[in-house]
C-alpha cells in the first residue's frame, strides 16, 4: 500500500463510513441514560420523583400538580 494525497490504502472513506454509522445509531437507537427523562415519562411522573427526592415542598407539588390539571385518582 502506498500512500496517496494524505489517505492510506482508503482508511480516510472507511472512517467517513464508520463514523455515519456510528452518528445514525446514536439517534436511532438511544439508550437509556440514567437521570434523563424517557420517552414515557408523564409530567406527573416527573413531578412525584422532584417531590420524592425533595427538589420542591409539598406545597409546590400540589401548587405545580394543580397547575397541570392532574388531579389524584382514589
């Protein structure tokens, strides 16, 4: 193999190649990072777990769940 214009044997495609690879699969295919939100998450869902690991009162919960419209099924 001979070195021609800066690329070697053709890696400079291959990497092009891998590299598109790579950025498609992150966008398809994400993963599930811990502390982001999922795609199933409800707003309600993420205000009892700001509620749960004490981000806001009691009363900013009631205040931000009445904001929502949520209101409790019993």
């Amino acid at each position: 193999m001979h070195f021609h214009d800066g690329h070697f044997g053709g890696m400079h495609l291959i990497w092009w190649i891998i590299w598109v690879i790579f950025i498609v699969w992150v966008f398809v295919f994400p993963y599930k990072i811990s502390g982001k939100r999922s795609k199933s998450e409800t707003p309600l869902d993420i205000l009892k777990k700001r509620y749960a690991n004490g981000d806001i009162t009691k009363e900013e919960y009631e205040e931000k769940k009445n904001t929502l419209g949520i209101t409790d099924k019993k």
